[in-house]
C-alpha cells in the first residue's frame, strides 16, 4: 500500500488523531514565532485599575523553551528585581534584601507583580506545546485575519495553572490575536486580546497585548513590546542564579 495510502486510510478512520497532530503543529509555530530560538525585548507594561495606573519598564532574555530572565528597570523602588527561570525552576531576586528566592509551582497561578498575568504567564514555566493536549475547535475571524481555535486542555502529569485555554492562532503568520483563561471548573477568568501588529525584530507580530480579568470590572494590564531582537547568540550560563544579580 503506498504512503499516499496509508494517509488518506489515516484521515477516514482516524480524524480525530489528525486533528490533534494538525493543532499541536498550529499551536508549535505560534510558539516559535514569537519567541525565536533566543529573543531580547524590551517592553513596558501598565497596570489599570479604575482610580488608579502605573507602568513599569523591563527587558527579558529567552533561549528556547527552558531558559528565561527577566529585569525591571523602572520604577525606581522596583529597578533591578529579577526573575529567571531554568527549565521547572524558577527564582525572582530581591535587590532591596540581595536575596534569591526560589518560587514553588504552586505561586504559578499568582500575579505577576500586581499585574494581571500570571507568574506562569510570564516566566513560562508552563510550556504550551508540552503540557497541553490540542484540538482544532474551529475558525474566527479576528481583526480582518483568518484564525484557527485552538482548545487547550492540560495534560494529566502536566503542573498548570489554567483548566482550559483557547488560543487564537493567524492562518497565515502563527501570531497569537486571542486567548481565554478557563478554570478547572470550566469558568472564564482571563481574556487576552493582541493588537498593533508590526514589524519587530523582523518578525510580524502583535506589539500589544491586553489581560484583562473578566470578573474585574475596570481592571486590565497592558503590555507592548517596544524592541525585539530574535536568534541572538547567548549561553545557557548567561541564565544562571548569580547573573541574575548582575544582568544589566
């Protein structure tokens, strides 16, 4: 029987199995096209409450899926905290007590900073290729471009925060224009909107993303990226507990 076959026997009996292979590929180039196989940002992120907002300033480094860091730079009181995560580890140094504290799995579901992220959402220590299962739930169209729905259901031995995720995913350049926060129950706690898609780093990609939590009335943090440069060389010792200090 030939290969061209087997394929078409493959799809007939076994969609569902296709499907999942199709998403997860979807779900695999979203990932890599915003992160590259090392990125450099620089990005500002406001949190809006309805009397209140402030930004914060930072940069981050990223190699692949395991390694990642990063530095705020402003305000002032928070200049210089640092978080850096080493595969499943992750640490977050105090510059005010020069101490590193290594976080537990179970500060993942935590705010980021007072933001409304998670820590999970921006350290990563959750890998959305990895941890999740993947399903073709269907298209959208969002801000004039054609995406897949793609739903995200945790893996059984996975440690995450989210009991489902559906992301939207552009047909033609894998960004990421949309994402729903599901609890294990079943119940929508986040919303997550792309915006300003431009050239950075020589990449398409959205510039801003909104958090909104759904139940907060008012609230949201906005985060935009105001410099990218991807598939710069850095050493895996560049991550490392004592550059965490250091890192500038």
């Amino acid at each position: 029987m030939s290969y061209r076959a087997l394929i078409y026997l493959g799809c007939l009996f076994f969609p569902g199995l296709l499907s999942a292979q199709n998403a997860t590929e979807i779900v695999r180039k979203a990932d890599q096209h915003v992160r590259g196989n090392t990125s450099v940002s620089e990005l500002t992120i406001r949190i809006i409450r309805p009397t209140w907002s402030r930004e914060m300033t930072m940069k981050a480094w990223s190699k692949g899926d395991d390694l990642a860091m990063i530095l705020i730079t402003s305000p002032a009181k928070d200049r210089g905290t640092g978080f850096l995560k080493r595969k499943k580890e992750v640490w977050n140094w105090l510059p005010a007590i020069e101490r590193n504290v290594k976080l537990p799995p179970s500060m993942m579901s935590q705010n980021w900073m007072g933001t409304d992220f998670t820590n999970d959402d921006l350290v990563k220590e959750a890998s959305i290729v990895v941890d999740y299962t993947h399903e073709l739930a269907g298209e959208e169209s969002i801000g004039g471009r054609n995406c897949f729905i793609i739903s995200m259901l945790p893996r059984p031995e996975a440690a995450v925060v989210w009991g489902k995720v559906l992301l939207w995913i552009d047909k033609k350049d894998f960004m990421m224009m949309k994402a729903e926060y599901y609890d294990e129950e079943g119940e929508l706690i986040n919303l997550m909107t792309s915006r300003d898609v431009r050239q950075l780093g020589g990449r398409l990609i959205p510039a801003t993303m909104e958090m909104i939590p759904v139940k907060k009335k008012g609230n949201k943090t906005v985060m935009t990226y105001t410099q990218i440069v991807f598939d710069q060389p850095l050493t895996d010792n560049f991550f490392s507990i004592q550059n965490i200090q250091n890192v500038k």
